[in-house]
C-alpha cells in the first residue's frame, strides 16, 4: 500500500465518520493489515469500494428501526388494533430462527415509543411455524415479517412459500427490513407486497460501473478471493449479490473481502468487518 493509498484510507474512515464508532480502531486495524495482503492495484479496488460502503453499527438501528416504522402506509396504522411479529426465515432454519427474533425484540421496545403506535397492540412475537400456523387474522390485525439485512429475496421466497400454506392472506402481510438489496425488492415486489426500509443496496461492482469497468473489476475482485482462499461458495457475495454493507453482523451477501476470515502464516486472520 503507498503513502497515498494509505492517506485515501484516513480519508475514507474521516468522510463516512467511522472514527465516532467505538469499534472503528479494530475496524481500521483489519482493514490495514488486510490492505497490506494486496498489490497496489487490487489496493486501489477495495478502496474504491470502500468508498460506498455502508457500516450500520448497533447504535445506529434505533434510528434506522424508528425510520421504517414511520414509512408504513398510515391508513393501515390507523385501521390497526393488533400486530404479529415475525422473522424472516427459512423453514427448519432454527439458528436463523433465533437470530432472527434478536432484531424483533428491540423493534417492539421502539414502538412504544411512537405516538402513531399507541392504540396498537404490539408486543406479540410469534417464536416458530407451528405458532403462526395457529394464527387467524382479524380484520384489524396484521403480520409483520421482519429481518435486518434483505439480500437476493430468497429467504423471503422460502419463508413466504411456507406461509402461504396457512390462513394468512397477502394483505395482511407487512415486509419490513432496516435494509434490502434491489434485486430482493424486486423479487418480493413481484408478490404484490410494499417493503418498507431504510436502506437500499445497489451491486457494488455491476450496478457502478459499466461495460469494461465492471469486467476488469470482476475479475480484479476474483483474484484477491483466490489469494486469500477464501470459500468459493461466497465469491462475490452469496448468490453474487456484490454486497457492500456491514450490520451488526455482516450479511454474507458482501464482497468476501470485508467479512472472510484469512491466514497470514500460521495465524487465521479475522476480516475489518467479520460475522462471526
């Protein structure tokens, strides 16, 4: 890495405000030992990328929490009297399951805090299948199907595939997610559901760059994952979705660079923004 290179780091770090994050000094430290794995050009692509990169650390999903809610359709606010919470996952998923209902919790501890929520009865968390099989909606009563991090759409595919199965109509199903990439907004659309979020993800390489731009990046992007052996399963992201955010947990639908543990000797090294 050169002074330059180096220098465009502390830039980047000073623009997005990391340095406000109690965890950016770790942060900072994986991603200078990571940069120096790197010839000066794939140096230049990760910075690049780094450039769009979004990090929405713990403290941050209040805000983000408290901005979807305020998105959904007030007449349905209005209208309502009772909500159902429940994660997005796949069936048999338990460890997902759990996860899952980790981002429910808070969100139901917030809503009690906004005044357009005060009539509604928030606090019933269904915990698996079998439960929310046993749920008939009333007419003033909805599900809310909640995750923090959308990425292909095919765990909502999976996850309301099953649903489908019970007594649960479409309207009365609410999508929300602190954030989603396009392409799974554009699979859940195809259901006919609204989504409500905070954020959107565009495919860090293919969707900011064009023709030659994005072949050379691709490739660029191959070589530093051969390097640093990372699994092939996620080049690119899982599913290729070319993801560059980081939550409390970093979705494996990101760039591999950013998440994917690597060795360095003897010694496996963890990645600037790892999820585990």
């Amino acid at each position: 890495m050169t002074p330059k290179q180096l220098l465009e780091l502390d830039k980047i770090i000073t623009k997005k405000e990391w340095v406000d994050n109690p965890l950016h000094t770790s942060v900072n430290n994986k991603l200078f030992k990571l940069l120096n794995r790197l010839d000066n050009d794939e140096v230049t692509l990760i910075l690049e990328l780094l450039q769009k990169f979004t990090w929405i650390s713990n403290s941050q999903y209040d805000k983000k929490i408290l901005d979807v809610f305020r998105k959904i359709d007030s007449n349905i606010i209005k209208s309502c009297k009772k909500l159902y919470f429940f994660p997005i996952v796949k069936p048999r998923d338990s460890k997902k399951l759990k996860s899952g209902l980790s981002i429910i919790y808070p969100i139901v501890g917030i809503l009690n805090y906004i005044e357009e929520f005060d009539h509604v009865n928030t606090g019933n968390i269904i915990s698996n299948f079998q439960q929310l099989k046993r749920i008939t909606l009333k007419e003033d009563e909805y599900l809310i199907l909640v995750d923090d991090f959308i990425g292909s759409g095919k765990t909502f595919e999976d996850c309301y595939n099953q649903i489908q199965q019970y007594s649960i109509p479409n309207e009365k199903i609410i999508i929300c997610t602190l954030a989603i990439q396009e392409d799974g907004l554009e699979l859940i659309k195809k259901y006919g559901f609204s989504v409500y979020y905070s954020h959107i993800e565009k495919k860090g390489i293919s969707n900011n760059y064009v023709g030659d731009e994005i072949i050379t990046r691709i490739s660029k992007m191959t070589l530093i994952e051969k390097k640093l052996k990372y699994n092939p399963s996620y080049s690119l992201g899982f599913e290729k979705s070319e993801g560059l955010i980081s939550m409390i947990k970093t979705p494996n639908n990101t760039f591999p660079v950013f998440w994917h543990e690597y060795v360095e000797g003897e010694e496996v090294m963890k990645a600037p923004f790892p999820r585990y």
